[in-house]
C-alpha cells in the first residue's frame, strides 16, 4: 500500500522536452490541467499528494520518477542518463531527506533512470536502457543488497524505459507490450498481454488496488478489468508527446 507521492508540476519549458514521440508539441495548459487531474486521481485513492514547484531550468523535471527511487526501507537518488536531466537530482534529495532516514545516490561512471526499476515487493527489476548503464544498474543492486532487497536486470533492445513496456498490477501479475512479451525474465508472472496498437497503456499504475491507465485504450482496459482490477481512465496526452507514461509523473512510497 502506498500513502505518500511527490510530483512536480510542469513547467513552461515542458515544451522543450526531450522526445522520440513525434506526436507534435505539448500544450503547456493542457499539460497543467491533465497533471492536476492526475493529482486529484492519486488524492482520491488515498494517497497525501506534494506538488513540487516548477522547475523552468529543465523541461523534462516533471517526470520525477526517473531522479528518484523509492523503497520500503530508504530511498536511491538517480543518475539520469540524459544529460539535460543531471540537475533534478539535486532538488529531489532535499525534498526526500524530510521523508526517509537513509537515502544513497548512484556514483559517477554510473547512469539509472527510475523509469527503468520495476518494483516487485523487496525485489527490483532494473532494464538496461540508452539511459540505465551497467555500470549504474551494478551500483543500484549494490545498494539494495545492504538493505537486505536484490534485484535482476533485464536486457533490453527497444524500450525507452523499461516500465514504457512493462507494468506490476501486484498479484503476481504484469501488463506486457511488444519486447517483453515472453521475456524470460517475467515468466514466474502471470501476464496481461496489451496488443502493439494499444502498447502506451503498458505503462499503468497500480495504487491501492485500483489501476489508473492512460484513457483511450479500450481494448487494455477491458483486459486488466477481466483479470480482476478496478480502473479509472487518465488523459496523458500532452505527456505521451514527450515519451512520458502515468508512472513517470510521480514517486508513491
């Protein structure tokens, strides 16, 4: 269960974000209207939502998941692997000292992007991505052994993040899209396999039992429904433009 998130709310130069989507340019007041309804979502659910303030000096800062990591027991700092992103971190670990006792950070020569850590209880999946070195996903399983938690990395070949294709909707069961279909490393899992036209909505989140998924995609929804989970449709679109899911726009610990 969660009862705690951070975000940050857009900036203006959102518009500059990074992006391979090649969906046109966000529209900052869509942006703002979308990310508060997302907030009010999370509040519904139960969670105490935090809006961090703008950050105007980097246009991708609303993705807080990546600068971060969460855990039951303390929480890492990132490495991001994009370089207009390395001064988020800076920020975060201020924020997150009023939250937990033990914090740690990925060293130098490493790069980690929370976007690509899956957590599945005390163990982590970490996808090796253009923005998670080995380096860094060594450094992060290092981190995670000290507190008695592991972890295993997952290869990966076409994914931005590992969480662009895979998502745990807890009970031992994953929404899966495109290179992680059949993925041996998730074969202990009972799979919800979300077909290639619909493969956005593989980024879900899970809080508290329900699953929030990216509105417009039906044919997902009605799977995750089938197998049991409560749903509440979310407008991501001006965040889809910039290679941003659900889960990116917070941190739930």
């Amino acid at each position: 269960m969660f009862t705690k998130t951070l975000l940050r709310k857009p900036c203006p130069n959102l518009v500059n974000g990074i992006t391979e989507a090649k969906l046109g340019t966000p529209d900052y007041h869509k942006a703002l209207l979308q990310h508060n309804r997302y907030a009010d979502t999370l509040r519904r659910l139960g969670l105490e939502v935090r809006i961090l303030e703008a950050d105007n000096r980097f246009p991708d800062s609303v993705f807080v998941e990546d600068v971060a990591v969460c855990t039951s027991k303390m929480a890492i700092i990132t490495r991001p692997g994009a370089a207009s992103r390395s001064g988020e971190t800076a920020a975060i670990k201020n924020t997150l000292h009023s939250y937990f006792n033990q914090l740690e950070s990925i060293a130098p020569g490493g790069t980690l992007d929370g976007g690509d850590v899956m957590m599945v209880g005390a163990h982590f999946y970490i996808g090796l991505s253009d923005r998670t070195n080995e380096e860094g996903a060594n450094q992060f399983l290092n981190i995670l052994r000290k507190y008695d938690m592991d972890g295993t990395k997952v290869t990966m070949n076409d994914m931005l993040h590992l969480k662009t294709g895979v998502s745990y909707l807890e009970n031992n069961t994953l929404l899966v899209s495109g290179e992680f279909v059949g993925h041996p490393a998730f074969e202990p899992f009972d799979t919800i396999t979300i077909p290639p036209e619909e493969a956005y909505a593989a980024n879900a989140l899970w809080i508290n039992g329900t699953v929030l998924i990216a509105a417009g995609y039906p044919a997902a929804q009605e799977k995750i429904e089938a197998a049991g989970y409560n749903t509440i449709e979310v407008e991501m679109s001006e965040f889809q433009k910039l290679d941003g899911g659900l889960s990116c726009l917070s941190l739930r610990f």
